[in-house]
C-alpha cells in the first residue's frame, strides 16, 4: 500500500478515536475506579433485585417483540416477494412509513389508542365487552407493542430480500411431488431463509434492547427497561457513575448478543453452501 494512500486513512481514524474511542474508555474507566475493589460497583448493581427486574424486563420484551416481529415478518414478506416488482416498490414503500415517522408522533399515536379513553377501550366498551376500561398503557404490552410497530419494517424488509434469493424450482418441485403448501413453506422455504431471519433477528432484537424514546412513552416510570435507567441516573439523578454502570451492562449484553447469533449466521450461511 502506498505512503500516500495510508495518509488518507489518518483523518477517519482519528475521528473514530476522537467521536468513538474516548467516550468509550470515559464511560468504562469511571467504573473500575475508587478506593473499593475495582468491580464492587457491578457487585452493587448484580445485588440489587431491581436492577436484575429491569434486565429481565428488557430481555424478555426483546425477546418477545422479536419473536412477534419475525412471526408477521415472514408471511409479509413472503407476499411481498411475489408481487409484480411495481407493487413491490408501492408496498415497500408503504411497509417503511413508521420508520420514516417522528418517534414522538409516532408514540404519542399509540397513547391515543391504548389509553384509557382511548380507542380501543371506547370500542370495546361500546360494545359491551367490558364494564370499565383496561390498563393498556404503561404496560409491558405497550412498549411490546410499540416496539413490534417500529421494528416489523425492519424485519419485513430483511426477509424480503431473503426471499429474493429463494430458489423457486425446489419449491415447484416440492409441490410436483404432492407436498402440502405448509409443509413446502416449513420443510423446503424456511431453511433456505434461515440467515436472513437471523440477520433480522439481531437487528431486532438489538434495537428493542437498546431503545429509549418507545419505553420511556409507553412504559412510564414503573416499566423501566435498561435504557430508561440509564436517563434516570444520568439525568434525573446526576449518578453519572451509576449511569456509566449501567450503559456497560446494556452494551456487553448487546455485544453478547450480537456475537452469539452472528456465530449462528456463519454457521447457518457454511451449511446453506454445502
């Protein structure tokens, strides 16, 4: 490589260095310093029963918004792949709106819904299913919720382009043989999109972790996930060491994460090319 081409390298890595490393080590290197053992604070924080409540509450509304959004994903996309390509680019189009909405708006929209004079409450209660209105908001159902409406594009859109590489003739050949539409879709389509659905999953599943703006809206102060008590340490109480803590935990679970299914993408992606 020529001299003057690794010049050009220089000003991005010192912006990575600059914009990305230093924060890093100014948000880790608070929480291994003081005069007590330099992991006490993450002993403190493993200690607390709820702290372990909000990990738990965030894996398990990823976990679940993953699972719904994969589950809607599929027969989606799987329409969507086989439209004409003028009704493909219409139907995208529309499928990515709640991604191109303001957050805000976009949860502020779901309040009116699920709120207790909301729509759903006023329907069901003008039809007589129930006496009173349900506790709908601030609930682990709406920040799910929430989360499965801003992420299922996301999905939507991974998958599709899986289903662009499918190979349709063992699908047909599957069903000259006399297979039933179910069992082509389980037995012959779904292993060849196995590492597209992997690939979404982690986007998924990493964005539900990682959100703010749909927990803090539609979650409130008694549904708190990891990302909202990072901004009540940081923010609301000034324990920025507290706050440090909890931001590495958040990133070495997303980390995790990402490094455990992306080992299952390599794997999935070796056998698909046997």
């Amino acid at each position: 490589m020529k001299r003057s081409t690794v010049l050009l390298l220089y000003p991005g890595l010192l912006l990575i260095l600059v914009l990305l490393i230093l924060p890093i080590l100014q948000m880790f290197l608070p929480t291994f310093t003081g005069d007590q053992f330099f992991l006490e604070k993450y002993f403190n924080f493993f200690r607390s029963s709820g702290n372990m409540q909000v990990i738990a509450r965030t894996l398990i509304i990823a976990v679940v918004t993953t699972l719904i959004t994969l589950s809607l994903g599929l027969p989606t996309a799987y329409w969507i792949s086989r439209l004409g390509d003028r009704w493909k680019k219409v139907v995208s189009i529309i499928v990515l709106f709640p991604i191109l909405t303001n957050a805000v708006v976009r949860n502020f929209a779901w309040i009116t819904i699920l709120g207790k004079n909301g729509v759903i409450n006023n329907f069901l209660m003008q039809v007589h299913i129930i006496d009173k209105p349900m506790t709908l908001l601030y609930t682990n159902f709406s920040i799910v919720v929430g989360s499965v409406y801003l992420f299922l594009p996301i999905m939507i859109t991974s998958l599709v382009s899986s289903f662009g590489q499918l190979n349709f003739e063992v699908e047909e050949a599957a069903s000259v043989i006399g297979a039933r539409p179910m069992i082509v879709f389980f037995k012959v389509i779904l292993p060849q999109l196995s590492v597209g659905m992997l690939t979404g999953s982690i986007l998924v599943f990493v964005g539900s972790l990682t959100a703010y703006t749909t927990p803090q809206l539609l979650g409130g102060n008694k549904n708190m996930v990891l990302a909202t008590l990072l901004q009540q340490q940081s923010i609301t109480l000034g324990d920025w060491t507290s706050a440090s803590v909890v931001a590495v935990v958040l990133t070495v679970i997303a980390v995790l994460v990402m490094t455990i299914m992306n080992y299952g993408t390599k794997l999935l992606d070796r056998r698909n090319a046997k």
